[in-house]
C-alpha cells in the first residue's frame, strides 16, 4: 500500500494489521516501534490509510486462520477497501499455529498471485 507504484499484488499469511498487541497477562505497554513519530505510525497503520487516504491501486490477499480477532481484523480490513484497491480474504478453518500447518495454503496463494500480476 505504500508502494503502490512498485508493487500491483500482495499476499500476507497470518500477518498482522496492526502493531504487535498488549498481552493481558503482562499488562506491558505496546512498544513504541515509530520513534514517538505519529506520521510514521499512521502510515504504517493498514486501517488508518484505508480510512484516510485515498485508496492505492493494488490487489491484497489475507491469508489466515477462520478463528481468533486476525480474521476480523481482516474482514474489517476487506470492508474498509475502495476501488481501485482490491482485498481478498482467504480463511483456513481454525487457527493454524505452526509452519507445516500453513504449508497447504502456499500453492493457493501463489495461483493467487500469479493470476494477478502484470507484465510490463
């Protein structure tokens, strides 16, 4: 998204929208990964940019568990999507946790990928 003049497609695997979490059970703060730079932050806020800028010109696919709040925030993500940009969700049913168990879903995002990238 922030390089939409570079990249036309792009495909996140159980990644995350946002910054990394608070875990309840540390009450810890989020760290501050921007430098105190609020401009920094928002433009590395996926949801921040859908919701105030204008929409780049890319196709996105989400990759991830059916379970848990990153499918929602994927959902969430898809629903804040405008044209000319482009979301897909794909979810696998439950919540895979380790590398073998996400292996299946590499070939369906490759065909993904390859279906949506131009030549020049």
């Amino acid at each position: 998204m922030l390089h939409s003049d570079r990249f036309a497609v792009g495909a996140s695997v159980a990644g995350r929208l946002t910054g990394p979490p608070t875990t309840p059970e540390s009450n810890a703060p989020r760290p501050d990964l921007y430098g105190g730079s609020k401009v920094f932050e928002q433009d590395n806020d996926l949801h921040w940019r859908l919701e105030h800028l204008p929409p780049p010109p890319v196709s996105v696919l989400l990759a991830d568990g059916s379970a848990g709040g990153r499918a929602e925030a994927a959902e969430r993500f898809r629903g804040l999507v405008k044209p000319p940009m482009r979301a897909e969700t794909f979810l696998k049913p439950a919540a895979p946790a380790t590398l073998k168990e996400w292996r299946p879903m590499v070939p369906h995002v490759l065909e993904w990928l390859s279906a949506r990238l131009r030549g020049e």
